[in-house]
C-alpha cells in the first residue's frame, strides 16, 4: 500500500509505500503546484514518531549495556517506571493514521519485551503505519522474530558483540525480516568500526550497518565522545564511502562528518535533524519531546494536557526548531546541516570559522 498526502500547510507532498518503506517528498511547490527545489523546512505533523514503549529495562540489572562498552542514554539501569499501556499506545497511532508513516519503537528496554508487543504491532498495521524497532537481541526467538516478519518493515540488532547478537540476527534474517546492524560510534568503538568495514566484517545477509554517534546523554560519558580533530574520525568517513556487501548509513548526528570528510556522497542522500521537523519522541509516561535524547525534557509537552498536533505546534517546540533556524547564518553548508545537533553542540564534527550556535531566547 502506498498514498501521497498533500501538506497544504507548509505547501509540499510525501509519498510513502508501506511495504517497501520508500519515501518522498518534493520541495516546497509554487501556487501552481510545480517544485521550486526548495525544501520545506518541517511538516505540519512529524512523519516519523519515535514511540518508548518501554518505561524501563528488563536487562537493567545486569548492565547489558554496559558490558558491551554502550552507556544506555537513557538510563534504562537507574529508572524504572512502567511501560507504556495499551491504551495510550492505541491513543497516539489513531491520532496518526494517515499523517505518520512509521512508528520507531523504543525506549527504556527492548521493545519486543513488551507485554503487549503483538497487539502493539496489530494497531500499528490496523492504522496504516510501519513499525520498525531496535534490539539488544538478548530476548529474540524465532516467535518474535515470526512476528517482525508479520508486521515490521525493519528491525536493527544493537552490535552488543555477543553470541546472542548473533544469534538474534540470524533469526531475523532466517525469519526473512529486513534486518540492519546498529554500532555506536565512539572513542572506544571506532578503530573496531574501521577495521570491520576494511574487512567487510559484519554478518552476511544483514541490509545495512548504521553508524550512531556517541552523545554525552544519561550514561554516556563526555569521555568517550569523539571530536571533530581526532584523525581516526576521517579514516573512518573514509571507509563508508567505500563499497561494501551491506549498506552502510548513519543517524542525522553524524551528517556534519560526512559534509566535512566524504568527497563522493550526494547531498541530496543527506538529511539532517528531523527532530521537531519530522520526528518526535513520545516517552511512555506520554511526555512528547522533539528527540529522544533530550533527557533532560527542556522542550517536553505532556500528551494528557494535549494532542499530539497541539504539542508539535506548542512553544518548546518552536523554541527548539528556532535553534536550527539561527545557527550558522554565514555558512554556505547551512541548508546541508542547519547547525547539526540543537541539543548538544559539543557532538557536531565541524570546526568551520563560520559555525554559530543559536541559544535559547530568554
């Protein structure tokens, strides 16, 4: 199934196959519906919602995160508070049938650990949307991996560098489920990134190997962020614009490195931060956020007090988009990277003269 909806708000279209997960959009079209190749800046209701299901980690106890060298950015170890119900997750997807394409499932905690996680899955399908969820792998069966296939468009495997990683991922792949790997790009992970892609050494039949960028957030340490001068940080753009057996992507985070280091990419393949552009975060205590990673909920909007239309035309949010919108007027690259991450400067891969970080008005 595929439809084209019409944002008459912000004056473009988007185009998105259910089966397939292709998406489009034009850029924003003139009063007699051609494309002036401008792109719009955000949409009147985000396409992607990034949904925590999970309120805390049934793994928490026995630091799975921390052995595998990830700090867990939200603090699945220290917090526990209930997981999202079923009626508050049936709440958001009918708020969102026909204006959101995928729900991204998440949280404090493997999301196929969820209690309710196949009816979770029947009201997205019920609602038209693709649910796509990551996972340690360390709860997978073939069960849960029957069910991916069922109702998932894809489902990423962290790189937890365990036999049960592995085995997670041959489920998936045996089960046929879209299946990619996601590494954490750090200080203490990327000269293994490196050597892996020189190697092509990730496990076959996998889709792709995305790359997310280490940020200073819940356990994650300052120390172990990588910065823009460290010369590792250029072998390694080096190496994904290589070819490989396996796609190789990354998050919106990492885009300033592939503006600044990589010399064959298009940027047309680039898509900066969506976050209160066409992305969301809604946590299971129904607090709505622009990204995840604003752990500290500076631009938060509570969805009992609220629609989520209502939240994403609210004040924080405007606030939040503002900090793209002002950063680095003088810089060619602007429309590219927009400043890259609003929340956390320190992560961006750029030491451009012309980089201007917009603060918060008071």
């Amino acid at each position: 199934m595929h439809y084209v909806v019409h944002d008459r708000k912000y004056h473009f279209k988007f185009a998105f196959d259910t089966e397939t997960g292709a998406y489009v959009r034009t850029g924003i079209l003139d009063e007699d519906g051609r494309d002036t190749g401008v792109d719009p800046f955000m949409g009147s209701y985000p396409h992607l919602i990034d949904v925590g299901i999970m309120g805390h980690c049934i793994h928490g106890k026995t630091g799975l995160c921390a052995k595998a060298g990830i700090g867990c950015y939200q603090s699945g170890m220290l917090v526990e508070q209930p997981n999202m119900s079923v009626g508050d997750f049936r709440r958001i997807a009918e708020q969102s049938r026909g204006r959101c394409n995928q729900f991204a499932l998440g949280g404090r905690g493997d999301p196929d650990q969820h209690e309710h996680f196949e009816e979770i899955l029947r009201i997205c399908r019920d609602n038209h949307l693709v649910p796509n969820f990551t996972t340690s792998g360390y709860g997978m069966t073939p069960g849960i991996a029957a069910l991916c296939r069922e109702y998932c468009g894809a489902v990423a495997v962290s790189w937890y560098r365990s036999e049960y990683t592995l085995n997670a991922i041959q489920m998936l792949l045996d089960a046929g489920v879209k299946t990619n790997i996601h590494y954490v790009l750090g200080k203490n992970s990327i000269d293994e990134a490196i050597d892996r892609l020189t190697r092509n050494d990730f496990p076959r039949g996998v889709n792709a190997v995305i790359f997310l960028l280490h940020k200073p957030a819940g356990q994650g340490t300052r120390a172990n962020m990588l910065s823009v001068d460290d010369p590792r940080v250029a072998r390694f753009f080096s190496q994904v614009e290589t070819r490989h057996p396996f796609k190789v992507g990354m998050d919106s985070c990492n885009v300033p490195g592939a503006i600044r280091f990589c010399k064959s990419i298009l940027p047309e393949s680039l898509d900066t931060c969506e976050g209160g552009r066409y992305s969301c975060y809604i946590g299971a205590d129904m607090v709505m956020v622009p990204c995840s990673f604003d752990q500290q909920k500076r631009y938060e909007v509570s969805l009992r007090d609220m629609s989520i239309e209502e939240a994403w035309n609210s004040e924080p949010f405007e606030r939040f988009r503002n900090r793209m919108r002002g950063a680095c007027p003088g810089c060619e690259k602007k429309e590219l990277c927009m400043g890259g991450c609003p929340l956390m400067p320190e992560i961006v891969f750029c030491d451009s003269s012309k980089r201007l970080v917009k603060e918060d008005a008071k």
